[in-house]
C-alpha cells in the first residue's frame, strides 16, 4: 500500500522560500568575504580602556586671581576690589573661564560586524576624597557619520542600563551639579573637530577615540571659591595662588548593535590632578582692560611700584 504526502500549504512554502533565500544569501556573503550578517553569530562586547585626561583649556591663575580677589578679601572702608585690580587686573568675563579637558578611550571591536557608538556616558567627580566632593554628569546620544542635525542630545533611556554590573545616568544624576559638566563632541584621534557624529567602529577593528568636556563656568568657580579662600595670603601679597584640582571619572559607552540591541560596556573609575597653568591654555584673554576705576572715597592709595598691601 503507498502512502501520499499531502500537498504543501502556502505557508510551509514560504518558510521553505525563506530559508533557502537565507542559507543563499549567507552562502554569498561567505564567497565575497563580506561578514556574517548580524545575528548568525553571537556578538562579543568590544572593548573599552581609558587612556588618559589631558586638561586643553583652562584660565591662567592671574584671571583666577582677579575673579576671586573681591569675593575672599576684604579691607578697609570696601578698598578690596580697587586693590584687587591693581593686583591682578579686572575680573575676566565668565567665557574666559572655561576649564575643558579631553578623555582618551582605546576602542577595540572583535567581532565580524561593525559596531556604531550609540551614547556615552561620564561622571566626574571633583575634590573625590573630600566631603565637599563635587559631582558632574552627561549624557550624551552620536550619530552615524554624515547625519543632519546630530546635536548630542539624548533620547529618553539613552543612558540607561539593563544591568548593575555597569553605571547608568540614573546612578549620578539625583546627587550631580546640573551642567557642571558639558559635553563638546568627541572626534577619532587621526584628526577633524570635535561632533556628535562618528563612524562606526569597523569589523575587527581598534580605534582611538577622543572626547572632549568643559565645566560650566559659573558652576566651577563655585566649587573652586574654597580653594581661593584658603589662599588669602597669597592674594594679599598679590601673588596668584595655584589652583589644583583633584578628579575622579568613570562612566559607560553603548554600542549598536542592531536587531541584537544596545551592548553597554563601563570603564573607570580613575583618578587623578589637573593643575591649572599659571599662562592658561587656549589663549585665554588674560590682558587686563586699559584703565582702572578710582578708588572710593577715602580709600588708601597703595604705595608706588609695590604690590597693595590688603588687610
């Protein structure tokens, strides 16, 4: 007695069509040497070593001098901005206090498919073994190369994680400083200005990425007004103090990785000092302005050709 199959369905045909269009075009890809298509095999996590702050934009001391002189010293009959300024020149514009500074990462991505930066994530924290501690954290979403209006602005969960194994915004921002830290954009380290748009890292692949960051002015003087107030004596003598910040960093990059989804991977903590240089960097404008006010009634005229001797 023989035994019929029944007819195929709709249904089991296009499984059957689709399978084999799969099995065809991966055969493909295997021939031209192009990389699996995603999915065909398991993604490994890149990754991530922290390679170093470098402070690129900074103050010079004698601005920092200017700023604080007024606000920690006082001398008879109100005369502390007036010899203030004969110290160390008029107090600069809150611009030409910028702090910026760069992070450099070491990128390096396994697998047979590329892997875009989909957000990253730093915190900072200043002054970490003080009680005082201050901390700054940012969020920041990247484009794909050549995207219009890529602007660094995050989508809701863009730093968030599934996992505590890594730190997301969420673990910083109840306890942070708002827009004491700011991001400027990030760029490959073989060159081209700061954007939010970078491409990907390629298959089987390293790269050099740098990012840069700067503090909100007005929130960094705050933090760093004790550290004028604990130089008083230096500022009395007309002598810029030395301004030396202590930091800590830490943070989480998440790449794309398509259907598959987004692949968190931390890095830090590390620490470490950024001395603020006594010239500034980035040519800061540090030339005082022609000419001075007078000095309030009854103020004490400092003595000629030698620095004000404030009280």
């Amino acid at each position: 007695m023989s035994m019929s199959m029944p007819p195929p369905t709709p249904r089991s045909l296009g499984i059957l069509s689709s399978a084999l269009a799969f099995a065809a075009l991966a055969g493909s890809c295997a021939q031209l040497g192009l990389p699996p298509l995603a999915g065909a095999a398991p993604v490994t996590p890149p990754s991530v070593t922290f390679a170093g702050a470098t402070l690129v934009r900074a103050p010079s001391t004698r601005d920092l001098a200017a700023h604080y002189c007024p606000e920690v010293v006082s001398a008879p009959l109100g005369a502390a901005p007036f010899l203030c300024r004969q110290a160390f020149g008029p107090p600069p514009p809150p611009e030409a206090m910028m702090v910026s500074f760069d992070l450099r990462f070491h990128v390096s991505n396994p697998n047979q498919v590329p892997l875009p930066l989909a957000s990253a994530l730093v915190a900072t924290t200043l002054f970490p073994a003080t009680s005082g501690q201050k901390l700054g954290a940012v969020c920041v979403a990247l484009c794909a190369d050549g995207a219009a209006g890529c602007t660094g602005a995050p989508a809701p969960g863009a730093c968030e994680a599934s996992s505590r194994d890594v730190r997301s915004l969420g673990d910083f921002v109840d306890k942070s400083l708002p827009q004491l830290l700011i991001a400027n954009g990030i760029a490959l380290a073989s060159g081209g200005p700061p954007s939010f748009a970078l491409p990907p890292i390629t298959a089987s692949s390293q790269a050099d990425v740098t990012v840069r960051y700067s503090f909100g002015p007005e929130r960094l003087l705050a933090v760093m007004r004790d550290l004028a107030a604990q130089s008083i004596g230096q500022l009395k003598a007309g002598r810029a103090p030395t301004f030396t910040i202590p930091y800590r960093l830490e943070g989480t990059v998440w790449f794309d990785a398509g259907s598959i989804g987004r692949i968190a991977v931390g890095w830090g903590p590390a620490e470490g000092t950024w001395t603020l240089p006594m010239e500034g960097l980035t040519s800061l404008v540090t030339a005082p302005a022609m000419g001075a006010p007078p000095p309030p009634s009854g103020a004490p005229q400092p003595p000629s050709g030698a620095p004000p001797a404030v009280r």
